[in-house]
C-alpha cells in the first residue's frame, strides 16, 4: 500500500532549485496517474484564477463559480466522482500516491488566495481593476502551461522537458526582452496609476514556479528533492542511507539509485566493467563487472556458455582460448563448422563455398527447399511462384 504524502511545504533543496532555475526532475518512472492528477489541479487552478479575474471586473466574486470549481474537483456531496478519485480508481496501484485530494486542494487555494492578495492588496473584498484581472490570467496561463511540461513528463518518466519551462517562462517574463512579458506589457498599457501593483513580475513568477514544483514534487517521484521515493528511488540527494554519498544524481541514466554491478555504467571502485561500460575488456564484461577470462574453468555468466571444464551446456565441446568463439559451446551460426552434423557453416564453407545454407549443410538446389543463395527451389518459389528455374532462380 502506498503512504499518502502530506508535505505542505517544498523542502529546502527544492526551493533554492526553484530559485535558481534548477528544476529537480522526476525519476525515470513513467505514472500516467501523477500525470493526470497534475492537469486536474490545473483545471481547478485555473477555474478558480477566473472565478477571481472576473471578479476584478464585476466587483463581486461569485460563490456559485468557486463552489463549481471545488466540487468538480473533489467530487463535492459525492467524493467517488472528484478529479483524483477517479484517476485512483482508473490506474489502482498504478498511482504514486492516492487519498491526497483535500492536500492538494489545499495547495491550490492556499496559491490562488496568494496570488489574488498580491495582485489585489485590498482583497477581500475585490477591487474593480482592469490590469489585475489580466495579471491573474497571466498567471493562471503561466501555472497551466508548467503543469502541463510536468504532466508531459511524467506521462512518460522523464524530466519536464527544460524548452517546455523555458517557453512559459519566457511567455510570463518576456525572456531576454523583458518588456515582452505579460505583466510588462499590461503596466505599459495601462499607464501611470491603472494597475493596483507595479514591478511584480518577479515575485509572482517565483509565486508560480515553487506552486507548480511543489504540486509535481507531491504527486510524482522526483530525483533531487532530497528524499528517496520506493519504490521508484533507491536514493534521493543526502537521503542516501542505502549507499551513502554514492547516489547518482539528477540527469544521470541511473538517477537516484544508488550504483550497482549492471547499471552500464563503472561507477563503483569494484567495477572495471559495467555491461556496456566496457572499454576494458570490450565485449567480455561478465555478469560481476569484471572483465571475463576464458580459460579459468569458471563460465562468466554474461558473456561465456561455458569455460573450459565447466562445460554443462555441451560437454567435452567448449572452445578454448584463442578460438574465435573461444569459451563458448558451437552453434550452427558461429561461422565454424565445430559440431557434428555440420557440413558448412556461414563463412567456413569450404565443402561447398557460397552454398551454405543457415542449417549448416549445403544447399542442393531440387530438394523444393530454398536455401542459401537459392532465389526459390522447385515447389519452394514463393518468390516467382511457378517460374522457378532449374538452376534455382527466378527468371
């Protein structure tokens, strides 16, 4: 059973990588449920930006729009149909977390009331004002759009794709020409004295950025946040119990896991190989990460069928050292016509050269079976059906 996570609040490392623009991205997990529960707070976010924004403009915030955007996401007098529950009871085991509907709907009001009394200091109650109401649909489209980087992510066990962050940044902010961004261009538009608050943009980007991180960081496994989510993180930054100061960091191919023998990758004083990692030994690095020695009676799982005496997949047959499929047993394919009932095979077709077919016997053309360089063999002529010639190939 999974433990719902309650965290209020995003941990220290999370912040100053939100303050710093460096993101922590999700482990390598993919969870279409945390996907989908990012867009459900999205669409309750927004909802409730535009309950406020059209408040901005009738003076009245409407109660009945507030109660629509909380019962579509939570279900209201009837839980089972709430945004998340519905998801939990879609994808079962498959969610991250599950139970967490009234947290996260208390992260979302407790960001959108934020936002409204930084946009609106004399909220409650509204205040009429053209240019607040516009800075909060910047915001609520800025929010959106990082949710659904992040939704993307997780949808697919990877990190929120950094051209995706940067667009929305840029879009809010203006990128490298500030006056671009969103609430640059309602303060130039609405003049002198038009906006309650000036010079925000910052603040409030910051508003939205440790929001949405916060909400990710809540519903998906993330790697750089300083805890180890089971199953999908072996090890998370300083919470390393499992391999202290060895967890691989975000961005690595083996993101908060600690090292082991088979990640690919020589990142242990054990290893002088890793799989793939082999530039030791290329093509020899056995199962232990150490590089395979045929000759030593002991078969290296990985990369040996067999070595010298120990030899039970085909006694008495293993190649030796220095043959070119050396601690290995024959096969019919290995270019060496090494095992009985061989006549031929693949490149070592003295017997028969050019003809040797991939059951390691030469090719007779009329035996109505094509093999090696035959195009088709009497009734055999799916390639030429009925033109087959004597010499087995098709006119």
């Amino acid at each position: 059973m999974r433990i719902v996570r309650t965290t209020s609040l995003i941990g220290a490392a999370t912040l100053v990588a939100v303050l710093t623009g460096a993101a922590p991205a999700p482990a390598a997990f993919p969870n279409k449920c945390a996907a989908s529960k990012e867009k459900c707070v999205s669409t309750k976010m927004a909802a409730l930006l535009k309950c406020h924004y059209k408040a901005e403009r009738t003076g009245v915030l409407d109660p009945i729009c507030l109660q629509k955007a909380k019962d579509k996401f939570d279900g209201g007098a009837v839980p089972a149909k709430g945004c998340f529950a519905k998801y939990e009871a879609r994808y079962g085991a498959g969610c991250y977390t599950t139970g967490d509907t009234s947290a996260l709907e208390t992260k979302v009001d407790a960001f959108v009331v934020d936002v409204v009394q930084e946009l609106d200091p004399a909220s409650p109650p509204p205040t009429v004002n053209r240019c607040s109401a516009e800075k909060k649909k910047c915001v609520r489209k800025k929010a959106a759009a990082l949710l659904k980087c992040y939704s993307k992510g997780a949808t697919k066990g990877q990190i929120a794709d950094p051209v995706c962050i940067a667009k929305a940044k840029a879009k809010f902010d203006g990128g490298a020409v500030p006056a671009k961004g969103c609430f640059a261009r309602l303060e130039a538009k609405f003049g002198p004295g038009g906006c309650l608050t000036t010079g925000d943009t910052a603040a409030l980007e910051a508003k939205v950025d440790a929001f949405t991180l916060d909400v990710a960081s809540e519903l998906e496994p993330l790697c750089g946040n300083n805890s180890a989510e089971m199953p999908f993180e072996g090890c998370d930054g300083t919470d390393d119990a499992a391999c202290s100061g060895l967890c691989r960091p975000p961005g690595d191919l083996n993101e908060c896991q600690c090292p082991v023998c088979g990640d690919n990758d020589i990142n242990q004083g054990s290893e002088v190989c890793d799989r793939t990692d082999d530039a030791a030994c290329p093509g020899h690095c056995a199962a232990d990460c150490t590089c395979a020695v045929c000759g030593n009676n002991v078969t290296e799982p990985y990369v040996e069928t067999c070595d010298g005496t120990d030899d039970l997949d085909c006694p008495g047959l293993c190649l030796p050292p220095t043959d070119p499929n050396e601690c290995q047993c024959p096969i019919c394919g290995d270019n060496s016509v090494n095992q009985v009932g061989e006549v031929c095979d693949g490149t070592d077709d003295a017997v028969c050269p050019g003809l040797c077919a991939v059951t390691c016997l030469c090719s007779v053309c009329g035996d109505n079976m094509t093999e090696g360089p035959e195009q088709c063999d009497g009734t055999d002529d799916a390639n030429c059906p009925g033109l087959c010639m004597v010499n087995c190939t098709c006119p």
